[in-house]
C-alpha cells in the first residue's frame, strides 16, 4: 500500500500545470472502440488509465502508451468480453459497454466496482440499451446484453448521470436513426467526449446542455486528439494553496469549468484572478468560513471537490455545513479528519456541521476512496506535526505524481509505494 508522508505548515508558492482529465480521459479511451487508430493526447499517468489500457487489451486492440499520448489501434478487436478484474477495480469500466454493443450487437461484463462510494446502480445504463433494442440478461453477477441492430429512440434519465450519458451517447452513434437523451448530464467531460466522437465523424449535438441528439453513421474513422484539463486536480491543486495560505498559478485551465469551484475560494477570502489558460489565487493566512455548501451535477458545485473544501472548512473562521446530495457514502474522509483535531458532525451521512478549529494535528490517517485521500493530503499540509496518509493507491487513480507537483510549490512531502 502506497503512503504519503507530509510535514506541515509550510505556504504553498509557485505555478503548476494541471493534467488532463481522468473523467474525460476514460470514456474517450472506452470509445476508441467504436474507430480504427485513436490518437489520444493528455492523458493523465493515473492508474485508472492504466486499467483501462488493460481492457483495450484485452479485448484486442494494440495499445501504446507514450508520455501523456496514447495510441490505441483497435481494427483487432476481437472480443465483447469486458474482463472481470479490471471491472472489478474500476466502476467506470461499464463506459466500455456501450461502445461494444454499437459496434459488435453484444458484450458481457460483470458489475463494476471501484471506490465505496455507496450504491451507484448501473439500471440507468442497462434500460437505455433496451429501448435502443437490446436484450439484457443479468445472472450471478454477470450481464449480458445483444442486439441484432440498434435503433435510435428517445431516452430520459431520471437523474442526470454522467455515465449513462455517456455510454447511452457510445451506444447510440453507429444505431440506426436518432437517439435523443433528454435530461443528459451537462458536466464539461461529456462535451468533451462529443468532441472527440464528432472529430471521429459522428454525428452529435446538444452536449453540455439538458438534450443531447445523436444521428446514427455507418462507422468512425481516424482520429488524433488532445483531451481537456482536470478540473478537479485543478481545484485541488488550488485548495492546496489556500489551506496554506499561499499563492498559486495553476496553468491549462478552462475558466468556465472551474467557475462553480473558484467562486467558493473567493468566498473563503482568496483572491483570484483569471489570465489566458490559468488562474491565480492567493490566499490569506486563515480563511473565511464557508457558510453552506451543497453538490449538485453540474454547473452546481461538483461532488469531486467536496471532501477537499471539508479540509478548507476544518481549519477557517466560523463554521459550515457542507450538504452531499449525491453519494450516499461519501464520508470516508470524516472519521479520518476528525482523527486530527476537526471538529465536524456528521449527520446521515447528508449533512455535515463543520467548526473551524485554529489548526489541525499531525496524525496517521487512512485514505479510503479519491478524493477522500486528496482531502487529508491538504489536511497534512496544513496541519502540526507529521501526516501519514495510507491508502495512496485510491489517490494514484486520479492524480498523477501529486507529490511532485507539491513538492514544486514548496510542500514538504515523501512518497512512499
């Protein structure tokens, strides 16, 4: 198990670059299926990506990976067979399924596992395909799903989810007629991934907005592509400098993205400024509290940032309560917190009262999903003393060498693996 090591209290300077995307990198790796030779740039070296090179794989397309592009040829794709230990690793594996089912009429895969973030049901996914066509049989674990030919129709999605978005968007653009997804997910990454599609020679529109069109095409060709900026290392990168009271110019930034995230840093009492692909913030010794936050899908506050502004909320004036509207187990980090002097009460899992302490005590403390790992790195920084966060491995699926960028801003941080 991979462990950080964090002596805190230093103020975080400098200027760092933010990767590509995790949450767009996957689904254009999982629709390199659909195509011939994908040229992929700006992938970030997370483990997640390496996972999903290990599906490509094996289902038959020759991968290479160079630096931050990858190269994926999948004219030898041979199987519709999604393999059990990388679903098991990874929950966004099931984005594969949907690329398979237009391309081949069938795949089999196995329910998909990843970070316990509480129940996240795949039936969004697994009804759409049926009212593309497809029949769909689940039996010990495993689903199996075929098709003669997919047809388009109109879809909603009760709940605007960004997978199903996207693998009903893989499924749909080699279907027969138009699909229309009514109540889609408007999150950047799945613009991003309509981009990628329509560079493809798909025919799609409507992305980042409540419908989204897809007009069946005979096949995909060619592609070279550069995939967006992270918005969420970016807004933990930005967190990291203003638990420290320090000053940050994070570069290759989409400003838009990152309006929902940057908007409660100002109202913390950092001072931000926007230039051409960056953004500056400097911060004052101790924050602002928070006052009330709530997730919400996009262009609400995203649920990927919330344990990180727990950390900022732990250690500001005044108090907060911080609302999780979206994953019913996205609380792994509290216990964790709390272990180093927070003052936070955690209510059903929902709502959660935060009091802002003068500052926070090194201790050993366990990383137990993503983001939830990111938010106790920040809290080390911060905080008196040694922190050992363990668990580094959940930290590794989204974020690229986090301690090296750290340590570039002055942090004083071992990795250890």
């Amino acid at each position: 198990m991979a462990e950080y090591r964090i002596i805190g209290g230093r103020r975080l300077l400098g200027e760092v670059c933010t990767p590509g995307s995790k949450n767009a990198a996957l689904p254009i790796l999982a629709a390199t299926v659909l195509g011939k030779r994908s040229i992929i740039h700006n992938c970030p070296n997370i483990s997640d990506i390496q996972c999903s090179i290990e599906i490509l794989t094996s289902l038959g397309c020759a991968v290479d990976y160079n630096g931050s592009t990858v190269v994926v040829d999948a004219r030898g794709l041979s199987s519709q067979g999604l393999p059990k230990d990388q679903m098991e690793k990874m929950r966004s594996s099931i984005i594969f399924a949907g690329g398979l089912l237009s391309r081949f009429g069938r795949f089999t895969a196995y329910q998909p596992g990843g970070c316990e973030l509480g129940e996240r049901p795949i039936d969004l996914h697994l009804t759409a395909f049926e009212t593309l066509g497809a029949v769909v049989e689940e039996e010990s674990g495993m689903i199996v799903a075929s098709a003669e030919k997919l047809v388009g129709d109109r879809i909603y999605l009760h709940t605007p989810s960004v997978g199903a978005t996207q693998n009903i968007m893989l499924a749909a653009v080699l279907a027969n007629g138009i699909t229309v997804i009514e109540n889609a997910a408007k999150e950047p990454e799945v613009l991003d991934l309509q981009n990628f599609l329509v560079a493809m020679g798909a025919k799609i529109s409507g992305a980042g907005s409540s419908n989204i069109a897809i007009e069946g095409v005979c096949e995909l060709h060619d592609v070279e592509y550069t995939v967006m900026p992270d918005r969420i290392v970016a807004g933990t990168y930005l967190a990291a400098a203003a638990i420290t009271g320090g000053a940050i110019r994070l570069k290759n930034v989409v400003h838009y993205d990152m309006r929902p995230i940057v908007e409660k840093f100002i109202d913390m009492g950092a001072f931000v400024t926007l230039e051409e692909g960056a953004i500056c913030l400097t911060a004052p010794n101790r924050l602002h509290g928070l006052g009330y936050l709530t997730t919400q899908p996009h262009p609400g506050f995203p649920t990927d940032m919330q344990p990180q502004m727990m950390a900022l909320a732990a250690v500001a004036h005044d108090n907060a309560i911080i609302e999780e509207t979206l994953f019913e187990s996205r609380d792994k980090h509290v216990a964790e917190l709390v272990k180093m002097g927070a003052k936070i009460i955690n209510q059903n899992s929902k709502f959660f009262h935060v009091r802002g302490v003068a500052r926070l005590e090194g201790a050993t403390v366990e990383a137990k999903d993503l983001r939830g790992g990111a938010a106790l790195v920040l809290a080390g920084l911060a905080a008196h003393g040694e922190t050992i966060v363990t668990g580094g491995q959940y930290i590794e699926r989204g974020y690229e060498a986090i301690q090296d960028d750290l340590l570039a801003l002055g942090a004083n941080i071992e990795y250890f693996s």
